[in-house]
C-alpha cells in the first residue's frame, strides 16, 4: 500500500492540499499588493501552482543527496526544453491570431478529428522562454513585506519566481485580449504559456473547460482534480460524477490509445508479462518496482511466460531512461528502452502487470480490453470507485499483495479467464464509468 494520506511527498496527501491551500491566499495578497492589482485568487492559481508545489516538495525533504535528480537527467531536461522552444513553438503571432480569429479553443489535446469537431479549434502549440533577472531593489522591497511573516513564509515570499515579480507587467502585457467574454478554452495539458493565457483570458471573462488526463482522477479523494476543478468551469471526466461541476464526457486520451493500439498488427504474441515500471527518482524507483521484481523472479512459472518485459516511463520521445532502471530489473527480464508506443510491446506479450493501481495504463488495457492484473495501493478510495475495486478484487484482477497476484498468473488460462472477465455487467459499467468514449 502507498501511504498517500500521511506522506507529504505525495501529490495525493491531504496535508499537501492543506499546505498549498493555505500558501495560496498569502501569495495572493503579497503580489496584489506589490503590483498595485486586484486579482482573484483563480487567476494567480494558473501561474503560481507549480512555485507552490515545487516549494511544498522541498519541506517534504525530497531534494536529498539519496534521492537527487541525475545531474545527466537535468542536462536532458534543459536540451529537450531547448529544442521544444527554438524548433517546436509556434511563433507568438500566429497563435494569437488563432485566439482572435476562434471562439472555442483547446490546448493539449491528442491529434484527433473528433477533438476538432467536438472542441473548436486547436492552439498552437507554443513555449516561451522567460528570461527575467531578479533585481536587488526589487528583492530589499520584498525582504521587507517578507519581514512580517514568519519564517517559513518569509522564504515562501522570498522565492517568488521572476516572472511573478520583476517581469510581472512585461509578460503580462505580452498576451492581447481578444473578446474575452466570448472565448471557450477547453484545456487538456499545456505549458506555462499556456496557464498564462488561461490566468488573463477567464479573469476577463472566458469559460473554462478543464478535462481529465490520466487515471487518479475520481478514484483518490485528493489529487490534482482537486485543484484543477477549482479552476474551471466545468470539470469533464472520464465518465464519473463527484461534484457539481463535474461533467463526465469521454477519454480522447483513451481512444487515441485505441487507435494505436488497433493499428498494429501482432506479428510475435506469446505467452508473457510487460511491466510498465513506476518511478522517476532512484529512491522511488527501487522502492516501488524492487519487491515486485524480485518475487516475480523467484516465484512466477518461468516455464508458462516465455518472454518477461520491463518497460521504464519515458518522460519525453528522445531520452531512455532505462539506466535508471538497470540494478532493479532482475536478468529473466528484458529491459526495454520504453521508447517504444507501448501498444506495440503489449502485442508482444499475453498479460500487463502493474505494480499500482490507481494507473492510467489500467484504463488503457480496459479500454481495448486487454488483459491486466495489478496491485491496489489507494489508500484514499472515493466511494463511486469502492463497489468497482471489490468486484476486480473478486475476480483476481486486482490483488492486494504480490503472492496473490503470482499464485493468480501461475494457475489461470489468461486467454479465457479474461474473455469471461470482460463480458460481466461490471466490468462493462466501469469502463462506462472510468473509461468512457461516446
């Protein structure tokens, strides 16, 4: 079980939520009254979630000398922002031409035909590169305002990004309005251009349509639903209803899956496993993968799946992370880069495991239907999700401890197990539920 409620560190903790909850509101009055402006909560919430969050993370003591980041990773970080920045954006004029010229915009959507027909018009996509320095007149001002909080909030204050402080007007500025009131954005996923735009357009007026990207989402009590929805206008699920402004839709993410997925022709299935690996810090990667591993090892009838996958998570389409993963993953396993769709290495093999649940590579298999087996880690289950996990848990899709889920693989014909599996009336409400495409 992950110990969502009680760490910090995670972005599902309740006591995080708290935190940013009351951090916020301090900002908030800080900089409207640094810059002489009046605005709402909602509109610094956009361009201030990531300082407070980043801030957050280091009280939780996540930036330690066991648990850094690879200087390597950070250089791959920065090339990879470069490249996106110097060749991917958009020029500036052309993506305010297409707010301008368009009443319904999306951001971040998958490439999808449907996304056009359903949302209006696609923004550009578009990164700038903020180069604002920090001025000393400017921090004695802040030291300060800095002077009448206590220390924690002290450095809270003091660490206020450039942007946000020194460059404020400037990049304000930067983005024209174009009859804000008669502007829909639909937001998916999007950079820090983009929290901008949304920041000035929906505090003079625009509608906010924000949509569920990932799994998380109405199964966890807390989680970035939580933020996301307090800043929208409507909140579109993936087919799940927990608040007023919860509006379920369907998963574009999940059929542009589909569509991958159906694409590719199996050409080597065999009996086997893919594990799609957790974790982006080397602390968190052996302590979420290590167990798994070495018991599926030790224990999985090796004369039943012939070919044993790891899959690590790539975080962008150039750089493997698959160094990162190589003193875990046990040698009966094939290592891949992860750079790879990964609908093409499920049609290598029989079954998915996956070592959490909630996972967004849960919805995706359920989606096609493909067969996966997990271990249940929500340690915050809503109550919609509660009925669902107890028929997955019946039906040994869903285990609680690794020996379950071995004992599971090692006794069950997958193939009809999972045809039988796929036809019960829960299962199919969950996918309408969780996984929804009409």
């Amino acid at each position: 079980m992950i110990h969502t409620v009680t760490d910090l560190k995670s972005t599902f903790s309740p006591e995080r939520h708290a935190l940013f909850s009351n951090y916020l509101p301090v900002l908030v009055e800080v900089l409207n009254e640094f810059h002489g402006v009046n605005y709402s909560i909602r509109f610094w919430s956009f361009i201030l979630s990531d300082y407070i969050q980043g801030y957050i993370t280091k009280q939780a003591g996540v930036e330690n000398k066991s648990n850094a980041i690879k200087k390597t990773d950070l250089w791959k970080k920065k090339l990879i922002h470069t490249f996106k920045v110097l060749f991917k954006r958009s020029k500036s004029h052309e993506v305010y031409n297409v707010i301008k010229n368009h009443n319904s915009l999306h951001i971040g959507f998958p490439k999808l035909s449907e996304v056009d027909d359903d949302l209006g018009k696609a923004l550009p996509y578009y990164m700038w590169d903020l180069k604002v320095r920090f001025k000393k007149e400017t921090r004695e001002r802040l030291l300060e305002i800095c002077s009448l909080y206590d220390s924690n909030l002290s450095n809270l204050i003091n660490g206020i990004p450039a942007e946000l402080l020194e460059g404020f007007e400037t990049v304000f500025n930067r983005i024209p309005l174009f009859n804000p009131t008669e502007k829909i954005f639909h937001y998916h996923l999007g950079s820090n251009f983009h929290k901008w735009v949304l920041a000035k357009y929906t505090e003079n007026g625009a509608k906010l349509f924000w949509y569920q990207h990932g799994a998380y989402y109405g199964e966890m009590n807390y989680g970035v639903h939580v933020s996301e929805r307090k800043l929208a206008d409507v909140y579109r699920t993936w087919g799940w209803k927990l608040d007023e402004k919860d509006e379920p839709w369907k998963a574009y993410r999940l059929i542009k899956f589909k569509e991958r997925f159906d694409s590719i022709s199996v050409t080597s299935a065999t009996s086997g496993i893919l594990i799609p690996l957790t974790g982006l810090r080397p602390q968190a990667i052996k302590k979420q993968n290590a167990p798994v591993l070495d018991y599926l090892e030790a224990n999985l009838d090796m004369d039943h799946y012939k070919l044993l996958l790891a899959r690590p998570r790539p975080t962008n389409k150039v750089f493997s992370r698959k160094s990162s993963f190589k003193n875990v993953v046990p040698s009966c396993f094939t290592l891949t880069s992860g750079l790879k769709r990964i609908q093409e290495e499920m049609k290598q093999v029989s079954v998915v495991i996956t070592p959490v649940i909630p996972a967004t590579i849960f919805l995706e298999c359920i989606h096609v239907d493909f067969p996966i087996v997990g271990l249940l880690t929500n340690d915050q289950p809503t109550e919609i999700i509660k009925p669902f996990y107890d028929f997955f848990l019946e039906q040994q899709v869903l285990h609680i401890t690794i020996e379950s889920l071995v004992t599971h693989l090692n006794t069950v014909d997958i193939a009809s197990w999972w045809e039988r599996i796929i036809a019960m009336p829960p299962y199919l409400q969950f996918k309408a539920t969780f996984a929804n495409t009409y």
